[in-house]
C-alpha cells in the first residue's frame, strides 16, 4: 500500500519570551496501514497516539523545537518506543521545554528517512529557528515545512533565535528550488503550493518581516 498523509489538528499554547497565545497546530502523519512517522507531536500524546492506533510509529519528527511543536513529543515517545529526532541547533530551545529528556536523534541536513516505502529529505531551513527543518517527499508531491513558510508568506522572525534574511535564504534556495507543484504543508493553518508561493519573495523582501 503507497504511503498517504494524514493530517491531525490539536491546540494548546505557545510560549516564548515572556509571552503564550494560543494555538492551533498541524501534526502530520505519514505512512500507511503499517507504519508511520509523526511529524511534529503537539500538545495531546494521547490524541495522536490514538490516530496511530495499531501502526508502527517509526519516528516522531520535529521541524523545530518551539514548544508548540514537540511539548507531546516526549509522551508519545514513551508510549509507543519510537524515537525523537530533532536537529541539534535547536537543542537550546528544546532544553526550555524539556530540560530533563534530550531527543533521540539528530536530523542533519539532506538525511533521509523512510516510511511505508516513501523517501523523505531533509532540508535545513533555518530562520523561524536555528534548527529548523523541512521534509520533502517527492513521491508525495509534498514538503513539509514545519513554521518556515506558509500559505501567504514567511514564519515569524520577530523572536528569539529567528532571522528574518537567515528565514528568506531558505526559503529562496532551498524550498522555491522544489518543483511548482509540490504542495507546502505547514504547521499550522492550511495547504499551498511552491508555485503559489513563489512569485510573491520579492514582495516579503521588501515587507521586511
């Protein structure tokens, strides 16, 4: 059975220097009706975990270490045995959410992880976070690109550890590079595609933020 992809929507809050807001968040699971990887495990363990239900979780993956995207990650970690990748530039911020448990693994860029017969790439794309990712599976059509860039424009850079110019160079050379019909899955909100993305760079440029 070819690879699918599921999406899962659960809420909580964001918290960042000073400041929480609440949220609604994207977890993508990819697989089929074997196995699974989870990208980005927000907020209820026990909701995801549920949406796996008798699959094998190969892997929880973490486009970046904001607390909105991995504060599950741990709890479905040790309910199911699967481990937690995160890359390492993002090790400061995971540690403010979860001082006392380290991710499993690190994700490098152009690493590869595969699931249910589906290849998927790594893409450094730091900006929104030092350390963060994007997942591009071309047998999917799909990248998935955590809080770097969403229907209508950049992730937020206006935190610490972002970078707006760090943000736009990812987004320029790595994820516009992707071919125009490879549909951008976010961590929050809904579905675009690199083609309806791409013409409007020159005008978050000038936005400046």
């Amino acid at each position: 059975m070819a690879a699918r992809i599921e999406r899962l929507v659960t809420s909580g809050k964001f918290t960042l220097d000073g400041g929480t807001w609440a949220v609604d968040n994207n977890v993508w699971i990819v697989g089929d009706d074997t196995e699974v990887i989870v990208i980005d495990a927000a907020h209820d363990a026990d909701v995801i975990a549920a949406a796996v239900c008798d699959r094998r979780l190969r892997a929880i993956v973490c486009t970046h270490a904001h607390n909105d995207h991995i504060d599950a990650a741990p709890a479905l970690a040790a309910r199911t045995g699967a481990p937690v990748y995160l890359h390492s530039d993002d090790q400061i911020l995971w540690k403010q959410t979860h001082p006392q448990r380290d991710p499993d693994g690190c994700l490098t860029d152009r690493s590869r992880l595969r699931v249910a017969g589906t290849e998927l790439t790594v893409l450094h794309t730091p900006g929104h976070t030092p350390g963060a990712i994007s997942l591009y599976a071309p047998d999917l059509d799909t990248v998935f690109t955590g809080d770097t860039l969403f229907a209508g424009g950049p992730g937020a850079t206006g935190r610490s550890f972002s970078d707006f110019p760090t943000i736009i160079r990812s987004i320029r050379d790595e994820l516009l590079a992707l071919p125009p019909e490879t549909v951008v899955r976010s961590g929050h909100g809904e579905c675009t595609t690199i083609g309806e993305e791409a013409p409007h760079l020159q005008t978050w440029i000038a936005r400046g933020h």
